[in-house]
C-alpha cells in the first residue's frame, strides 16, 4: 500500500461515500475534498465537510495507519492544528495535534478490485502497453496528454540551460557551445566533450580562428588523446602547436582515458568528432544568432553542415589509414544535436526574455523533425502505434523517464484513465 494510492482516491472521489462514520461513530458527509496539495503540510486544504451535526472547513490528511501521525511528527508540527479528518486505511491509535484535541478518524472504504488494478500498473505493466491501449481508445486526450509532457520536458531542460548559463557568467555563446559539444559526443562520450568544452573557453578558439590546425590542436590537446610516442606528421605538428598553446593559456588537458572507443562505430569515434567539432568552431561565427535568427529547420541544419579536416578523409583516429572519404556530419547526428541542444536553448532563451513567438518557433522545429530512433520509440512502434515527428518521441522521452521509470503512474494522465476504466466498470454493475 502506497499513501499516494490512498491520496489518489480520495482526490478522485474513489470511496465509499455510504454511511460514512468517524470511529467514534460519527456521520460523515464530504462536501467538499479539498485542493491537493504538492507542498509541505496536509494533504488537502480548504476542505468541506459535515461531522455530525456541525460543518468543518479545513484540511484532510492521509495515512496508511493512523499511528504514522505520530511517526512523521505532525502532533508537533502546528500547521497541522487545523486538519479536520484524519484518513487512514489502518486504524491503530488515536492521534492529536499541538493543542492535545484528539482527531476525528475515518477508515477509508474502497474496491479491492481498484487496488488491485493499480497494483498492476504500477508493478507488472510496460509503458508501451499502457499508452498503445489508451491511444487506441481515446486519441484525443492522449495526444492531450503528450502536448503537456513535451512542454514539461523542454520545460526541464530549459530549466538545466539557464542554470548552465549562470555559471557561465550569462554567456549565451559559451553556454551553446558546452552543449553543442556535449551532444557530439552522442550517449557514449557525451561526458568527456562537456568536460572538454569546459576546460577550454570559447575565447580561446576564437582568437585562433585564423588558423584551422591550432583550433585542431587546442581541442585534441585539451582531449589528452595526442600521443606523442605514436605520432605521424599531422598528428606531431598538432603537439607543437598545442604545447605552445598550453603555456600561452595555461590549459590543463582532461583525463584521456574518459574517452570510449570501444563497441563504437568507427564514425562515432571520439577522435573524428572533435575533428569534426573543430571544423563547426572553425567555420561558424556567433553561432547563438544563427540559431536564434533561424526561421526554417533547414536554416539550422545547414548550420552543422562541417566536414573535418583533410586529413581525416583517410583516417577515423590517429595513425591509422583507411579508404578516403569526405567526413561530412551525418544527418541524424546533425538532428539529434538540433534536438538535445539548440531546440532546448531557443526554448531557455525565449523563456528568459518572455518571447512567445521564439517559443512556438522552437517546438515547431521538433514537429518538423523525424521521430527518434530508440528504444523507447521503438516499443511503442511495435504496438502499431504511429509517431510523426521529434515532438511525440520527446514527449514519449519524458512519459518513459519521468512517470514510468518512477512509478508515478497516479500523476500520469495514462495511468489515471486506466485506474479510473476499472472504477468505472466496477461501478456499472
């Protein structure tokens, strides 16, 4: 038994409202629930309800036994003095608050057959089925529901956007550019291109931006990944510009070995994107008014449209030759950076200087790009459900993470419409 089951009935009206009786033996009539309440203190506010022969207004608060009153200190916690009913699914004790008066205490009735449903969902259920059975009986309010997740996501990650922004002494520039930086990285080294970002300023990249090979040689320097004992020319030439570089800026290299290149395709290696993450910084001037002037998703995805060096036509790391081909940014990857990176950061900054218009720009860009591929998607694609853009995978992101993950299937829209059915059909007979 879990309190927030028991909150979730009453809040829904879920209960036995027959003869109901304090255990004292007291009538009761619920006028009134009351406002659920997502802060500290009772469980309800402002609620109504008839004891006997006298009208209470005030609170509600909820327990599994009514000892765990005293368990979570509320006898000496006075802005508990106004609770008017205690509801518990135990009774054990009479219970009292600061001034000593003993509470009213109802025994909440239910069906077991509603308990039992919620059991199911919150231990046996995947999301996938959850949502495909839901979406296949009301659309409406599930797309509804998914519109609120995907604001609730870019919500939070605005919300890590601005914080990302005050340590960065409100720089917009350098506050994308650890961002974009982390998300070249993909999954698999997402952590040590942040890191390296962070440990070498924006400024610094800018004054070499005349010189392609030592904006290479400060990104692969700072990456601990040159190898001096191992070296070709081009790879030789990038420790001599770096070591000069190093002393100028007094720049500490991050721990290499963060660095994944196994079970990595070849290009994904760590090496060939910070290749290629040179070539962005090489080639792209004020990087953040690009973004926030973009118009059209393909404004922004021409703005990725960088290719790595000459030398890492025929090569994916150092010192090892392969057939030549162009590294251009692939599509995908370009999409999955737009996606995890810009997106969230037009969103932060359309929040902090309250620009509607650049927030609907920005979640028309996820309606505008493909759905994710990933495991979550795919699930969801196998129950015959059809996802149309980055929008309903974002959304699904956030249904996945933040409310399957963590069992909060009462506060998911999904999981209260499946409990509310099986009420419902109990209800009917």
């Amino acid at each position: 038994m879990k309190e927030a089951f028991l909150q979730y009935v009453w809040k829904n009206g879920l209960f036995d409202h027959k003869d109901m009786r304090t255990e004292t033996g007291e009538m009761i009539e619920v006028i009134k629930l009351g406002t659920y309440n997502t802060d500290s203190g009772p469980d309800f506010l402002n609620a109504k309800i008839r004891i006997g022969d006298i009208l209470w207004v005030g609170n509600v608060e909820i327990h599994i036994r009514s000892g765990d009153w005293f368990r979570h200190k509320h006898h000496i916690d006075c802005a508990y003095d106004n609770v008017i009913l205690h509801v518990v699914d135990h009774f054990d004790k009479d219970v009292c608050n600061t001034n000593g008066e003993v509470l009213k205490v109802h025994k909440l009735r239910y069906s077991t057959t509603l308990f039992k449903e919620y059991e199911y969902i919150f231990r046996d259920r995947k999301f996938y089925s959850c949502f495909s059975e839901m979406r296949n009986e009301d659309s409406f309010s599930v797309n509804y529901w998914l519109q609120g997740l995907l604001i609730e996501r870019l919500e939070r990650k605005s919300n890590d956007v601005l914080r990302l922004y005050n340590y960065n002494h409100k720089s917009w520039e350098e506050t994308l550019y650890q961002l974009v930086a982390r998300y070249f990285g993909l999954n698999v080294n997402a952590e040590p291109f942040e890191q390296l970002a962070r440990s070498l300023p924006l400024k610094y990249l800018a004054r070499q931006r005349e010189s392609s090979l030592q904006i290479e040689a400060l990104l692969f320097g700072q990456s601990g990944l040159l190898d001096s004992l191992d070296s070709d020319t081009y790879q030789y030439t990038l420790i001599k510009e770096y070591e000069y570089l190093q002393k100028k800026y007094k720049l500490e290299p991050i721990n290499a070995s963060m660095w994944k290149f196994m079970r990595t395709r070849p290009h994904n290696f760590p090496t060939l994107r910070i290749a290629q993450f040179a070539g962005l910084v090489n080639t792209s001037h004020s990087l953040f008014s690009s973004v926030i002037e973009a118009t059209y998703i393909e404004d922004l995805r021409k703005l990725f449209e960088v290719s790595a060096s000459v030398y890492w036509d025929t090569h994916f790391s150092f010192n090892k030759y392969t057939k030549r081909k162009s590294k251009m940014m692939g599509k995908s990857t370009i999409d999955i950076i737009i996606i995890n990176a810009i997106i969230p950061t037009i969103f932060a900054y359309a929040r902090y200087n309250n620009n509607d218009k650049l927030r609907l720009r920005a979640l028309g860009f996820l309606e505008s790009l493909n759905c994710e591929r990933n495991y979550i998607t795919k699930s969801v694609k196998k129950m015959g459900v059809k996802l149309h853009s980055a929008a309903d995978s974002q959304a699904l992101i956030q249904l996945k993470n933040e409310y399957c993950d963590k069992k909060r299937c009462l506060h998911c829209e999904i999981g209260n419409k499946l409990i509310r059915k099986t009420y419902d059909s109990i209800s009917s007979i």
